[in-house]
C-alpha cells in the first residue's frame, strides 16, 4: 500500500515536473529584437530572394510582389500615402464587419434565403502575382486575394475598363475561351449573377465601392509551365472600376466554390502557401500544392465562420508581448472570432486585447521618443539619431497549443524612421471579427489546407 501511494506521488511529482518544463519552454523565447533600422525600410531596387520551398513536381510556385514596391510590375508613379493606405484598409475591414455582421442577422431571420451580398472586401490587397490567362497564355498581373472568391480579369472588347499596365485580355484572340451559359450550374454558384443572350453576368462588389461585371467565362489557367488548368472558370470584366491600381484583375483564393483553391482542389488537393516579403522591396511566393512536403510547419485548426463561408478563420487564444502572457480573457478572443487575412493590412484585435498589447508594448519602448499617430494607428516612435532599435517580441497563440512569434518586420508599419508605428489596431466592437493581416504574417511560410481543415505556420519562409 505505501508503495502504491509513493509511487503514485512520485508519478504527481513528475507530471507537475513536466508541467512546469512545458510552461516554461512555451513561454521561452527572446523578450526583445535588436534591428537595424535600415532593414524595416525599403529600398529603391528590389532584392529578389527567389525563395520558394522545395521545388516538387505537384507544387506551382508563382512570384509575389508588393503592388507598390520595385519589384512590382505594376508599379504607379505616384504611390498612395501611407495614409491613404491605411485608409482604405480600415474600408476593408469595414466591408468585412458589415459583412459577417449583416449576414449575422439575415441568419437570425430564417425566412430570407436570398443570400446577402453587402460586399466582399477589397480595399488595399496589397500583393501581386502574374499568371497567365487563354491560348497563347497572356500574362497578366493580379492582385491575390484570401478575402474573395471570384477570379476576373479585364476583357476587350470593355466598354468601362480603368486603365490598366499590361494589355488588357482579348477573349477573341484565345481558342480555349468559352462563354458559361445561365443554364449552368457554375452560374448559379456566383452569389451575384443574372443573364445577357442567354451568357452568365457576374458581378462582385467590393466594399469600398469598387466593382466588376462581366461575363462568366472558362479559359486555360497557365500558373507556371508545368502547372496548367484547363476550363477555368473566371469573370471576364467589361466594366469595372475601384482601387485595383493597374493591376490587371483579382485572384480569389477564398473558399467557397467558385475560388481557384476550389477549382483546382482535383490537382492540388486544396492546399496553397504564402509567403509575404519582410518589405515592399523583396519578394516572396504563392504556391498551390505539394502538401506533405512542407517542413517544420505548426498547424492550427482552421474554422468556418458560420456567417462568412469564404473566410478563413482561426483560434488565437493569446498574444504574448516581450515574452510575457497578456492578461486578456479567453472569451474576449472566441466572442469575436478571428480571421487571417492576405489583403487587410494591419492586424484587427478586439478592444480589451488591443488596450492589453498597446499598454504592454509602450511599457517597454518608453525608452524611446514617441511620434504623432498615423490614421488608424495609436503607438507611434521616433527612431531618428538611432540606427539598431530594440523592441520586443510579440506571438500570438492559436488553438492546438502554437505559438508563432512574429517576425522582427511585422511588428511596426515603418512610414519613416520618424515614425514607425506599432501594426495594430482595436475593433470598435467587441464582437467584430478579428483579423490577422498581412504585415503580421511577413515572412512566414502560411500553408493553407483545406481538406484537413489546418492553417499552419513556419518561420522565414522568405
Ligand atoms: C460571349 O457572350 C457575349 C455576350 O453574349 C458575346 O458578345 C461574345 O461574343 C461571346 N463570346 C464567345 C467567345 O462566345
């Protein structure tokens, strides 16, 4: 009997040893990072790294770019502001609220069945890939988009096209180009469509006010040589307008039925993964495919938000700043939910978190000099006479027990060495929905999977 009992309170002692161990490597990472200043900035030229996983022959790997940056072939020669930026931004994430909010309530009143299309978001979408479209391929330059479902490009003969940088598509100039008829079941899937001489008419509209219509089309899809889809299905835009830069059109890699993730779910099996460059002078890349061969990738489930089909949702749990847990309630995170977001730039938190982080991060940068705050953003330094700073680490913790501690380049939205601000935001509301956005995700390798449901995270993909 006492041997039972001193092997049972060995066996306590042991798991209450393991315990303490598991907290303390948990919570076991850097307190701060040391950076030199220059690397936060862009540069005039782009560096290409040319960084991509492991080549596999099931995997497309295509090139990502900042939609402003020097890598960009779309490149304006006058930029917007970074007020401007962040402007739209919050339209973004406006659209976003109003829409898992308004559709929140049409869920509450069963009798509508007509689904509600307040507008997908757009905004910035600050991230540019290059595929190309018909036969012979025409490539094209467009934004890419978890936010969105639909694919459309501009197409001639465009009575209403802004203007773009590439030569817009010519349907009549590609064999492989076919109309979709409103018979179709491919036509039923848009949420916004109607009939012109018996054609499919699709339409998105964007939150900020932007829009594309046209006519529902298939086509050959050529993401790289080797990687080809056949019958594509996408909008070909004869009239649009809206913040789309002079990109050529969107590439939705939403989830929902019509987005490329779905249609190529056959050849790729619903996986892709991203890479967004540390600035807007490197690059980065989005690959479809090659799903077991990611290497040292953390998952985390990957939810559906009930009102929201196409978003992807995840678990934070918590966010950690210079090592130490944040005290914020659990139910302050799962009341609003939380999203991750290619095209919203600057991470979305619910109030209470977002008071918790801002309150701990200036509490460990009062050494330096504080700048005027910047649109939507509150905590802003001077780093001017400085050339290495030190500020401390921030990682969010998902559902699954990960934790990802954030780059050093996606923790600040740097406007200049005077003022370089900490990249986050409240919510108005406690229940909007969270959002994890691009600047946070810079530099790590995000693998999306859809088939097992899994959002998964490794550290300097690019
Ligand atoms: C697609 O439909 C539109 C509208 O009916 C028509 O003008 C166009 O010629 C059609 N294109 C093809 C290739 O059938």
């Amino acid at each position: 009997m006492a041997s039972l009992s001193s092997a049972l309170c060995y066996l306590c002692f042991l798991l209450l040893f393991l315990a303490l161990v598991c907290e303390c490597s948990r919570g076991k990472f850097e307190a701060y990072h040391t950076i030199d200043i220059q690397t936060l900035l862009p540069r005039d030229v782009c560096s290409s790294t040319e960084a991509s996983p492991s080549p596999s022959p099931s995997r497309a790997s295509l090139k990502v770019v900042h939609r402003h940056g020097p890598c960009s072939p779309l490149r304006l020669k006058q930029n917007p502001d970074h007020k401007q930026m962040l402007d739209r931004d919050q339209s973004r994430v406006n659209a976003i609220h109003t829409r898992t909010t308004t559709n929140a309530d049409l869920q509450a009143n069963a009798a509508n069945s007509i689904p509600a299309h307040t507008g997908d978001s757009l905004g910035t979408g600050n991230y540019v890939v290059t595929v190309g479209f018909g036969t012979p391929r025409r490539d094209q330059s467009v934004i890419f988009d978890t936010g969105s479902d639909v694919t459309w490009i501009q197409c001639r003969p465009c009575p209403s096209c802004y203007q773009q940088r590439e030569p817009v598509f010519d349907p009549s100039h590609s064999s492989t180009y076919a109309n979709i008829s409103c018979s179709s079941s491919y036509c039923s899937e848009l949420d916004l469509s109607s009939c012109t001489s018996s054609t499919c008419v699709y339409g998105v509209q964007y939150g900020d006010n932007s829009y594309t219509t046209g006519f529902l089309a298939q086509d050959t899809l050529t993401l790289t040589s080797s990687q080809v889809l056949s019958n594509f299905r996408f909008g070909c835009g004869e009239n649009n307008d809206g913040l789309f830069g002079e990109a050529a059109g969107l590439l939705g890699l939403g989830r929902e039925k019509v987005s490329i993730v779905s249609q190529a779910f056959p050849k790729f099996g619903g996986v892709f993964a991203y890479c967004l460059p540390s600035t807007s002078s490197s690059t980065g890349y989005l690959t479809f495919g090659g799903g077991s061969t990611f290497s040292n990738v953390k998952f985390t489930p990957m939810l559906t938000g009930r009102n929201t089909p196409s978003h992807y949702y995840l678990d934070l749990v918590a966010i950690y700043v210079g090592g130490q847990r944040l005290s914020i309630s659990p139910t302050v995170f799962s009341d609003a939910g939380t999203i991750i977001d290619s095209g919203t730039v600057i991470s979305r938190l619910p109030p209470a978190a977002y008071s918790a982080l801002r309150s701990a991060f200036r509490q460990l940068m009062s050494r330096y000099k504080s700048a005027p705050a910047l649109s939507i953003l509150d905590t802003c330094y001077d780093f001017s006479g400085y050339s290495q700073i030190s500020i401390p680490t921030v990682a969010l913790q998902f559902g699954g027990g990960i934790t990802t501690i954030l780059d050093s380049s996606g923790i600040l939205y740097v406007a200049s060495k005077s003022q370089a601000c900490l990249a986050f935001a409240g919510n108005s509301g406690a229940k909007d929905v969270g959002i994890i956005g691009n600047v946070q995700q810079r530099k790590f390798n995000v693998v999306y999977d859809v088939a097992k449901k899994a959002i998964g995270f490794s550290p300097n993909g690019c």
